[in-house]
C-alpha cells in the first residue's frame, strides 16, 4: 500500500476543482437498488466507499460500469437480499441498502456495519424506522432479519435524533411503500436534500427534504434516471485548511458557498479571507491564523463534525489555545496521537480538544487512524518544518478521489511514495 509523502512549508497557490461528494452518492448508490431499470450518476467520485458499494450491487444481482466519473447501475435484475457479511464491515454506510433492498424485496438480511473506528456507531434508528413501516425484525448469528412479507407500509415516525443515515434509510424504504409517511425530526443535511432530489426525479414524491419534516406518498415503480453528484463539502474545508495553513491563496471550484457558511465563518475568525465567484470560493490567508475560543460541532447548517480533524491540525500551528469540542461522535481524536508526534499540542478531555497552537509542527512517519484523521495529518504536514510520511492511506481513499494529486496541482510538495 503506498504512503503519502510531504515535504512542508510549501505556499499553496492555484486552483483545485472539489470532487463529487461522498456522503452524497453513497446514499444515491444505495436508493438505485429500488429503480426498475438504470441509473447514470455522474461526478462519482472514485473512492474506496463507492468501489465497496459497487461490490455490494453486484453482489445483490445489478449490473455496473464505472469510467470517468460516470456511474451506470443497471438494477433490472437484482435478485438478492442478503448484503455479504465482508462487504457490511468494509464501511459503514453498507447499512444504507437496508431500506432499499428491503423496500425493493420486502426482506433484507445484514450484519453489524463497520467503517472509522469513532465510537460505537449504533443503527437502532434505522432498525426502528424500519418496525415502523411494518418490517418484522429478528435476530440470529450475527445477522439481523427484516421482513415485511405483504410490503412496507406508510407510517408517521419521529426519529429519537437526526441521525443522516437513519433518516436516508427511512426515506428509502418509504418511497415503495403504501401510502403516506411523516418522518419528523429528520436530518437537514444538504446530502438528505441530493437523496430526495435523485429520487424525485426517478418517480418518487418526497416533499421537505432539508427541514426537520419530510412526507414520503408511495408510489409503485420507479424509472431509470440521470443526476449529477453535487460538491463535497468536506473536501472543500479540508483544502481550506491545507491553504489557511500554508498563508495559501487557493481558488476551489464546483462549490455551492451556501452549503459551507459555518466552516467559512469558522476560518474567517481564524483570519483567513474569502471572496466568492461563481461556483467558486477563493481563500486566502496570509499570516498565521488566530485561535479560536471554541468550535463546536453540530448536525447542519453547524459545524460539521467531518471537518473537525482538519481544523484541529489547522489550529495547532495557530498564535494561542483553541478548544473544539466534538457533540457527535464519542471518538473521533485517535489521530491527535499522530499529530503530536509533529509537535503538537493537543490534549484531548473526552469529546474537548484543547489544542495549544505551535509556531512550528515539525514532519514525521505517522499512520491514518481513520479518513478524516488522516486527512487531518495531510493538513499538518503541509504545515510542517521536513518531511512527513503518512501510512495506511487506505482511509484516506475512503473519502477522497486524488488528495495528493489536488494538492500538488497548487504547488504542495507531494507525492505518493
Ligand atoms: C453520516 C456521514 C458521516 C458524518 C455523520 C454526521 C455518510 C455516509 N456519513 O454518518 O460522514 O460524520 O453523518 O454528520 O453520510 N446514531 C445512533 N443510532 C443510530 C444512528 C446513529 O446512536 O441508529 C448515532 C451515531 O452513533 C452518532 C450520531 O448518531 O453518534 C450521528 O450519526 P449519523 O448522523 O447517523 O451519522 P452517519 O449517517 O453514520
């Protein structure tokens, strides 16, 4: 498996385009198991998840081509429901074709879903949406059974927290159902909005997405389909951090500024400037940031928690003492381990990092605990005095398509090695 190699202290400067989001088209990838025919989705990103989730579709009997960003899920045939044990631990999100392989088989079979290691990531929101909408749920060696023989059923369901990937599940499986569904207390994040638009223009009748309300009317069929994958809005910040770093001035393209107002709003106090083209952000940033009181994650439009490994290493070389404090995830700081042996000085007080900003970080050999982790250690070499090597980049490909190839294109001193 290659490393990432860094040589630190380089200006970033130029123009990076923001590849197609991740926490997007998993979920998309996932609903096309519901659609009679074929879906295109362009702008895929080429990660790890994806080429995982396309293992899973063949595996449940649909047809896939993957060439240049573009997509082709043919799922006319899919005849399976048992998602492989394998392939469930490979990532987490493997737990978003519960409510389609349900709502396309009336069963589905999984086992416990893996991905980052953050904390117990429990899926007893979606194991209750789905008792809601009628399925019968058992369980047996590891495996859960769901099954909802005379098919899904609409229902009214307020989910117990916002969770993303419960309320994509929810909405999944709702789209095929009989009849109405209210889920209240959904997520809002612009990802849940990308599901809903796929759908919609498959067939399906979603109303609210982005609100705290979405109704779901059942339809009976759903009919191929084109969409483009919007931006990734954690890409984006974690180039933000890798310019705000390096007094970087970076243009990011293929980006909506009104989905990234709180990471901007964050950097901003960190000194850095924006300004806004179209479809564009510029940063620039020409002295050391500021720190900053304390950021707090949030489900959106807050701070996203995706965003807070990079920011972390982006305040380690800040003038003064910052805290973040991290509301999601239980543990999300195994990577601050590797960042202090650059040099910094976070200490960690469970979900707080007090993280006292360094004039230097100074390059080491470290490892990728995890995706965003790792990304956050790409951060903190691009800042760092030598030269830093980073392994098990394997987390890293996860999430993004061509880290070390975005980087170097802005004069980042980078190599995979
Ligand atoms: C999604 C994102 C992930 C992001 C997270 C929060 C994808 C593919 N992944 O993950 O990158 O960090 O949203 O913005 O979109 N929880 C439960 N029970 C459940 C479901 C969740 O207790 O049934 C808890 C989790 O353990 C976690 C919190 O709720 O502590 C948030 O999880 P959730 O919003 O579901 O995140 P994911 O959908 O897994």
């Amino acid at each position: 498996m290659p490393s990432i190699y860094v040589e630190g202290k380089k200006r970033l400067t130029g123009k990076i385009k923001v590849q197609g989001s991740k926490n997007a088209v998993l979920p998309i990838i996932a609903a096309s198991v519901l659609i009679d025919g074929k879906s295109v989705i362009t702008n895929c990103p080429k990660i790890n998840d994806v080429e995982t989730s396309i293992k899973i579709l063949e595996q449940l009997g649909a047809v896939c081509s993957f060439e240049d960003n573009c997509l082709i899920i043919d799922s006319t045939n899919i005849n399976k429901s048992a998602v492989r044990e394998d392939l469930m631990r490979e990532m987490r999100s493997s737990s978003l074709f519960l409510g389609s392989v349900l709502g396309r088989m009336n069963e589905a079979v999984i086992s416990s879903p893996g991905g980052c290691d953050l904390g117990p990531r429990p899926i007893d929101i979606h194991i209750r949406s789905m008792r809601s909408l009628g399925a019968d749920i058992s369980e047996r060696n590891g495996y859960i059974f769901f099954s909802a023989k005379n098919g899904l059923k609409g229902t009214y369901t307020v989910l117990p927290f916002p969770s993303v990937g419960a309320t994509e599940n929810t909405i999944v499986a709702s789209v095929l159902a009989r009849g109405k569904t209210v889920i209240e207390n959904c997520a809002k994040e612009p990802e849940i909005v990308e599901l809903a638009d796929f759908l919609n223009k498959a067939g399906a009748r979603i109303t609210g997405a982005g609100s705290d309300r979405i109704v779901i009317e059942g339809v009976k069929k759903l009919r191929s389909v084109t969409f483009a994958v919007g931006f990734d809005r954690i890409v984006a910040a974690t180039y933000i951090s890798a310019a705000a770093v390096t007094g970087g001035d970076v243009l990011l393209c293929d980006v909506d500024t009104s989905k990234m107002r709180s990471v901007i709003s964050v950097f901003e106090e960190a000194g850095c400037n924006f300004s806004y083209e179209e479809n564009a952000i510029r940063v620039r940033c020409r002295d050391r940031l500021n720190s900053l009181s304390t950021v707090k994650s949030h489900v959106y439009p807050g701070f996203p928690t995706d965003a807070g490994p990079t920011l972390i290493s982006a305040l380690s070389v800040a003038k003064g003492t910052s805290i973040f404090i991290e509301s999601i995830f239980e543990n999300r700081y195994d990577f601050a381990c590797e960042l202090r042996r650059m040099g910094a000085d976070v200490k960690i007080d469970g979900r707080t990092a007090v993280i006292l900003g360094r004039e230097n970080l100074y390059g080491a050999r470290c490892v990728a605990t995890d995706l965003r982790g790792g990304a956050a250690l790409v951060v903190a070499g691009l800042s760092a005095c030598g030269t830093t090597i980073i392994d098990r980049t394997d987390h890293i490909k996860r999430g993004y398509q061509d880290i070390v190839g975005d980087l170097a294109a802005v004069s980042a001193d980078i190599k995979e090695i």
